[in-house]
C-alpha cells in the first residue's frame, strides 16, 4: 500500500539539510518492522539510534538497504534472535563494541546460510568466541 511505502522510506534520502543532518532517532520500547527496506538509507549524519529494532516479522530481501551509507553509526540495538535474513552494514565503521555484541545477539538460528557483511573495521573488533557464536546460528560474517 502506499501508507506501507511511505513508512518503508521514512528516513530516506531527502533534499531537506534538517535530515541529512540528524544525528540521533528516538523511539520507545522498540519499532517493529514488517519491511523496512530503504528505512534508514543514506542517513550519513546518524549516528545513534536509541531504541530496539525488531525484525522478527520481516521476510526475506526486506532488509536489503536498511542502513546503506549509515557512515557514521555508532549506537543501534537489535531484538535478540530478530535478524533471519542477509544483513548489509558495511559502510558503519564506527559501531561500538555494544552495538556490535547487540547484532550478533540479533541474529536468529537459521536453516540456510545468512550473511551479515559488516565494514573491515568493525569486522576487525569481532573476537572469535563472536564469530563462531555467529557460525553456530548458521550465519556468514563478511568484513
């Protein structure tokens, strides 16, 4: 539906110096997400997102550009065992050790191979006991 559509771009990319420019998002406990696929795309002055987001109930392919060119993301949390599907965060260089422990206890068991493709540099800060928590759900990390 258009009103789906609109919500699924809320933060997208726009002319507006206001947005380009925000730097934190709110919300209280956590927002749910059916499809978000371009939520917070180019959102490239973000840097916290206070709140949970759960992503229990999105299929697969919904997540595609959620956080594309979120370049300066550092705070973001996640519904333990919400992420089912591919997750693209490689342009987020800067997430803190909390926001990356909160992705991997985002990530749900899975029967077919996901892939969270994080930046290298993030990729870098993971321990192996991180890493193979990961593999152990049946996800691939790439960074």
């Amino acid at each position: 539906s258009h009103a789906q559509s609109v919500w699924t771009n809320a933060f997208r990319t726009t002319f507006s110096l206001e947005y380009h420019y925000l730097k934190k998002i709110t919300f209280s406990p956590k927002l749910i997400f059916k499809s978000g696929g371009y939520f917070f795309n180019n959102r490239q002055g973000l840097e916290i997102i206070e709140g949970e987001i759960d992503f229990s109930y999105c299929g697969e392919g919904k997540l595609a550009n959620f956080f594309y060119a979120c370049n300066n993301l550092k705070e973001v949390r996640f519904t333990k065992e919400s992420l089912k599907y591919n997750l693209q965060m490689a342009q987020s260089s800067q997430l803190s050790d909390e926001s990356i422990q909160s992705i991997l206890d985002g990530l749900a068991n899975v029967s077919t191979t996901q892939t969270l493709s994080l930046n290298s540099a993030v990729y870098a800060k993971l321990t192996e006991e991180q890493k193979q928590s990961a593999t152990d759900k049946g996800w691939t990390i790439t960074g």
